[in-house]
C-alpha cells in the first residue's frame, strides 16, 4: 500500500481509549493509539511534571497566552489569571462555543490529568433511564466494580474527614446543608487518600495539599497513565504516538485511513503523513470523536455516517456557584483539592441535584464555599460542521442553562434562607451567582444505540468503533468517568471475539 498499517487503531488516550487499548493489548492485538498532547513525565526547571493552580506556568494551558481558570475573579478583581508567555502544549483546554465553554485534559492519560478523580457509580434508575437499552444487572454486577478496580477507586477515613484542617472547607458546607435538611454524602475518588494522611503529616511531598489539581497533580493521583495506559504499554502490543493529532479519516477499500500531523511542544510542526488501519476506535472525548466523525461525514470521506451524528449532546447539567458564610464559620486556609463530600438532592422530583463541595484553595480565608452541582438538565445541544472553519460547532442557546441553574437556585436558596447565609458574586464575573456557561463534563454526540449500535459501533460502517464520553446522551446524574470505563470494558469484551 505505500503507506504504514496497523491493525488496530485507538485515537486519544482518555478512559474509552484507554481501557480500548489495554483489551486489544492483552488479546495480542498490535494497537496504535495516537495522542494529540503531551506525555507527562519530564521535570520541568522547578523538578516538578506539573504546575500548581496558584502558580500556573506554560504548562498549564494549551495552545493560549493566559489560563483561563474557571473562576474568573476574586473579590471581582482580576487576580486568577496569568500571563502565559509563548503559547505552549499545556494539560488544560478550555474549548469555547457559543453559551458554552468545555474544558478538556491534553496529554496522555486526557481528563484523568486534570481532573477531580471523583469516581461516583451513577443511580441505578437514573442510568436505566439514560442508557435504557443497556443491561444494567451486567454493569452493576461486573463493569461498575471491575473500572473501580482497575482505576483504583478508594473512599476518605471517615475518622480523618472529621478531624482533618483539609477538609475543614467540607465540614462546613455539610453542617450548613445538614441544617436546611438536606442529605449529605462522601464520593470515592482516584487520589489515594491515604497518601493524602501522609502529606498532611509532611511525610511525602504534597500535591492535594498544595493546591494541584487543574494543571495536573504531581503524586497521589491514580491517573490513567498509572494504571491502564501502563498496563496497555506493558502488553508489548500497544505504542503512543504524542503530540499527534488526527486530522481526518477516510476509507480504502477494507481499511480506515488517518491524515496525521505531529507538532513540537511549542506548535511547529514536524511532520504529516498518514496512517492506515483495519480497526479504529474513536476515543477523543465528546468533543473530539464528534468533530472527526462530522467531519468525515460532510466533507463526503465517509458520507454513510448516520444522521444522528452530533446530536445528543449535554454539558451533564454542570453548575457552579458559591456561597458567603458567617465570620464564625471560616473555610480554613488549607484546602485538598480533592473534593470528597456532596450535598445530595438528586431524588427532589423537580430539582433535582447532585453537589459537590469544592475547594477554594488559594492559601487564605475565604469564608467561602464552592459547590459543582450536577443537574438533570434534560436540553440537549447538536454538534455540527462548520466547513469554513474545518472544525465542530456546538449549537448550545444561553436559555438551555437555565434548568441547570433552578435546579442549584433551589437548593442553595434553601441553604442560604435556613443558615442566614448570602450568594458570592465575586468569583464568575459580571456578578453572576451560577455559572453554567462552562462545563467539565462534555457527553454525547456520537449517542450509544443512535449513532451507533448497542456496543458503540458506528452505524453504516464496519470496523469503526466509539469508546468515550460522546456515546453517553448528556447527562449521566454523578461524574462521568467511571461510566465512561465502564461502558467501555463492556463493549470491548464484545467486541474482542469478533477481531482477528
Ligand atoms: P478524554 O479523557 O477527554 O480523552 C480524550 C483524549 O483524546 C484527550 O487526551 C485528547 O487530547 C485526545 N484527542 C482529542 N482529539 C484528538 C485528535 N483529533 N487526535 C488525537 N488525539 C485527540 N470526571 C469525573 O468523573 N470526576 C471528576 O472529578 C472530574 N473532574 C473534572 C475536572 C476537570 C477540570 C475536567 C476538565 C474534567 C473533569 N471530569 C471529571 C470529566 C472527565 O475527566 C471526563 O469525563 C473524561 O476524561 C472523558 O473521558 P473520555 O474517554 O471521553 O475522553
């Protein structure tokens, strides 16, 4: 053919593909994956792979010349943001639309860098409604415990919340919510609490306890790199390429075949070329498995590709908000940045919300509390092409917030009447209350059971496959990630008997 092949393909190296790659590893399968970000292992100048959320770097962000961190001001200044200088292939990206900015992790490992390693199991009825062509009794039984397993999901020392100046910020939050009757829980994560203990008594170096999170933390975290990725590599079947982004996908006869390009950390690139394939496996995310499909589909390369493409599309009904509490009531100066209580309201029948308190870990009182409250908002946004931009565009209107954003009102209104407690209006810009015009949580687009088959396998084309967020359709009730490798695990287990 001219051209180098594979046999199998994984595009990205978040959960879906992730989890993708370590199956067809193990069923000595010779897999690809190719990664448009960094690999995360190399010190930088300060001896450290990452920056931290208080002295964020080039590292940062990617491809921009100033963060763009999720709260914009403090006491209405602008004090959060920096300066980046030359831009660079930061952990962080924030994706902007119309009403809607969706921020995403870069590297290899994707969301599992920056992310808070929360690692809820979503409700079963609410999942049955989301995914109601799946079988539940198989995901409850085997794939929720088998991600939490490999993922290395593990719950705080209820002994430690208690007492710990970390969490302080928590305990707070739980009180007040306590008050105005609502129910309160813990949510498992990723970051491994018990080197959390150890930081705190100063026997390892601190990474939760020294304000890592959004640009990637430095130790504790169990990110994918840890554990599936270095699971998959160490099959002798799997390689990463980095710093390589797939540009477009077409057919060949029997084969799929990639248009490549590979940059430098600073943006030069330095090479383009093709790759081709027998099996590919989309795991770019939500936001990047939708573009490359769209994109095949209305510049003709794959013109079979289903209308249901780019559809489906929801931000998991992100909301974030804060409130102002009692001078008696102070947050503390240390704060982990790993979240670890909810308020949990998700069975109000018209409100219903899952949230999470959130650190504000900036080194000094706040008397703040932070709070991303997952909604049930049931607006869907569509993903379409923009050809003079050769990229996807999120049609999202400003008023398909606003379900979102009762739903948190009705709680935090509840919270604020029966504590004698006020709103922020300082940290969102332009004196907002809630901000849901940005989102951590982008699913949907390639819908499972719409643009695809019941196991992820797109519609009017053999061999091609979606593995990530973009298959679950908006909202799943609690954090996607363990879904997102539960799901996946199921639908590689079938589709493994099927490969050669
Ligand atoms: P991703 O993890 O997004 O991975 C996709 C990968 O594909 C990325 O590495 C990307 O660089 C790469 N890619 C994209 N396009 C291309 C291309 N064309 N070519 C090559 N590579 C490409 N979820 C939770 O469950 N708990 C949390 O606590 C939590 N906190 C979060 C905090 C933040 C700040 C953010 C941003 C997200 C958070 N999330 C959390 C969300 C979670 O990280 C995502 O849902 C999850 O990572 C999505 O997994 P995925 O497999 O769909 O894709």
């Amino acid at each position: 053919r001219g051209r180098e092949f594979v046999p199998a393909v994984v595009v990205g190296t978040g959960y879906g593909s992730a989890v993708t790659a370590l199956r067809l590893g193990e069923a000595g399968i010779a897999t690809t994956m190719l990664e448009m970000g960094q690999l995360w292992t190399k010190p930088g100048r300060d001896g450290k792979v990452f920056c931290s959320t208080l002295n964020p770097d080039h590292r940062s962000m990617w491809f921009a010349r100033r963060t763009e961190a999720p709260l914009s001001t403090f006491l209405w200044l602008d004090v959060v943001n920096r300066d980046l200088g030359r831009p660079y292939a930061g952990v962080l990206d924030r994706v902007d639309f119309d009403n809607m900015g969706v921020y995403v992790g870069r590297g290899v490992g994707g969301g599992s860098l920056v992310n808070g390693g929360m690692a809820p199991t979503p409700e079963r009825a609410y999942f049955e409604r989301m995914l109601p062509r799946v079988d539940a009794d198989q995901m409850y039984r085997r794939y929720f415990p088998l991600a939490r397993r490999m993922l290395g999901v593990n719950s705080i020392d209820p002994r430690y919340l208690e007492k710990t100046p970390a969490y302080r910020y928590a305990r707070v939050s739980r009180k007040l919510a306590q008050q105005a009757g609502f129910r309160t829980t813990t949510i498992p994560n990723v970051y491994d609490f018990r080197y959390l203990q150890r930081e705190e008594r100063r026997q390892v170096p601190r990474s939760a306890l020294a304000g890592e999170v959004l640009y990637g933390n430095n130790h504790g975290k169990q990110s994918l790199d840890k554990n599936y990725l270095a699971d998959a590599v160490g099959t002798g079947k799997v390689t990463i390429r980095t710093l390589t982004k797939v540009l477009a996908i077409r057919r060949e006869r029997d084969d799929y075949v990639l248009t490549l390009e590979r940059i430098d950390p600073w943006g030069k690139v330095v090479w383009r070329g093709e790759l081709g394939c027998r099996h590919l496996f989309l795991g770019a995310g939500s936001l990047g498995t939708t573009e490359l499909l769209l994109r095949a589909r209305e510049t003709g390369a794959l013109p079979n590709l289903p209308a249901a493409i780019g559809r489906g599309w929801g931000p998991n009904g992100n909301v974030m908000t804060a409130r102002a509490n009692h001078l008696w009531d102070w947050t503390g100066p240390l704060q982990s940045t790993i979240p670890t209580v909810a308020v949990d309201n998700w069975h109000d029948p018209i409100h219903p919300a899952f949230a999470e308190i959130a650190p504000l870990p900036v080194g000094l009182e706040t008397w703040a509390s932070l709070y991303l409250a997952i909604t049930a908002n049931p607006e869907r946004g569509r993903m379409v092409f923009d050809h003079v931009h050769n990229k996807a565009k999120l049609l999202w209107g400003s008023g398909q917030s606003n379900p979102a954003i009762q739903s948190a009102k009705a709680l935090f209104d509840k919270i604020n009447r029966s504590t004698g407690t006020t709103y922020r209006h300082d940290l969102f810009g332009n004196n907002e209350r809630f901000a849901a015009d940005f989102c951590y949580h982008p699913l949907g687009g390639c819908v499972l059971g719409q643009a695809t088959d019941n196991h992820g396998r797109v519609k009017g084309y053999r061999n091609l496959y979606v593995t990530d967020g973009s298959l679950i359709p908006g909202s799943i009730g609690v954090n996607p990630f363990l879904t997102i490798t539960a799901l996946a695990e199921r639908n590689i287990a079938r589709h493994l008997p099927t490969l050669p």
